[in-house]
C-alpha cells in the first residue's frame, strides 16, 4: 500500500470518528411522553366488563389512531390486591394486555414482565373488573418496555430503523441514560419516547422534556 492511499485511509477513519462523536455529543432530540398504567381490549372484553354492545368512548386523541377512553376499570392481582381508575385505551384490540408500572406490579402482587407491548405469551396473570362484570387474563400483564415512537422522516434524520435499540441521555440534573430503548417506525406516529412513571420519576423527567439519542 503506498503513502497516498495510506494517508486516503486515515483521513476517512478520522472522519469518521468525529462524526461518530459529534454524533454523540450532539445526538437526535425526541421529547418524552410518560406513560401511566392502561389497558388495552378486545371487543369482547369491554362487553364483558360494560354489557352487551358495548363500544368505548373518545376522551383524548393518541397518536397511530388510538385513544384514551373514558371508561376506566379495576385491576386486580394475586392477594386481591387492587388499583382502581385505569383507564382503557381503544380502539379494541385481538389480545386483551394491562400495562403497568414496577411499583404497581409490586403493589399488585404480580410478577410482570418488561416485554414490547403486544408480547403478553407467558407474562402475568390479573383480573379486571368493570361495572357490569369481571375478566380473568391467564397472562397479559406487563411493564411496557421503553421505546421511541418515530415517523420515517425521524428515523432517517437520526440514522435508525424500525426495530433498532440505542440508548437515551437526560441532561438534567440526574443525568440519566436509558439503555435498552426499543426504536418503533410507522408513518401514523409522532416522534415520542414513551417511558413509565417510574422510570420518569427516577429520573426526574416530565412528559414534554427532551432527551437525546446516544446510540
């Protein structure tokens, strides 16, 4: 290899190096939404635990067309330990799942899982009661893994994909740097980090604030 291309080699690994640490110092800024326990239905669920027919009702817009119902239910864990007014997100879906916080799994007695949301096989066991009945799920609770919704503009503009895991720096007091934070792409999402109350708490972090990627 003769001197020029030696020194060709060199200037692109620099290159790359700084861009690599600009990339770090400056990061992709996505601001954070702090998700409080829900849980998601299957039509025949909300008929059960509301009666015959039943449909939800819209209090609030989410994005990728989903919602905040106004109705809200009781959970009930291992014990008959309990946590009342979690509200139900619509619109219905296949597989009934109840996402809560490590407090309140503790709180309920149950041993849920971090898992991605929709990935319920094998997690815990928990009752909902509604006002015209209840509901027993086999499994179905969790604690949501951390994760940022992006549309695709989002995720080329900060170099990821659908999929992908990086980790997120706070720069605030605590400082806090997420690891293990799940990348999800549609064209129907907004750029949000969704984390839980817990996870916010620790933290010191409000639904608004920005953090960045740090890969």
């Amino acid at each position: 290899m003769d001197n020029s291309n030696v020194a060709l080699i060199t200037k692109m690994v620099l290159e790359a190096v700084e861009k690599q640490k600009a990339s770090e110092d400056n990061g992709y800024m996505v601001p954070i939404g702090v998700s409080a326990r829900h849980i998601h239905l299957t039509q025949e669920h909300v008929e059960a635990l509301f009666g015959p027919g039943y449909q939800l009702t819209k209090k609030k817009e989410l994005m990728g067309g989903q919602f905040a119902s106004n109705e809200l239910v009781t959970i009930v864990g291992l014990k008959l330990r309990a946590i009342e007014n979690v509200r139900i997100l619509g619109p219905v879906r296949s597989k009934s799942q109840v996402e809560v916080s490590a407090t309140d799994a503790i709180r309920l007695g149950v041993k849920a899982p971090i898992r991605e949301s929709g990935n319920v096989a094998g997690s815990a066991a928990i009752a909902v009661v509604g006002p015209k009945g209840a509901i027993y799920l086999d499994e179905g609770c969790i604690i949501a893994k951390r994760h940022i919704h992006m549309p695709p503009k989002d995720a080329a503009a900060a170099g990821v994909h659908d999929g992908d895991v990086v980790s997120v720096k706070a720069d605030n007091e605590r400082g806090t740097v997420f690891n293990h934070v799940q990348i999800r792409v549609d064209d129907s999402f907004t750029l949000e980090m969704h984390i839980d109350t817990d996870e916010a708490n620790a933290a010191k972090i409000a639904t608004g604030d920005t953090v960045r990627i740090i890969k």
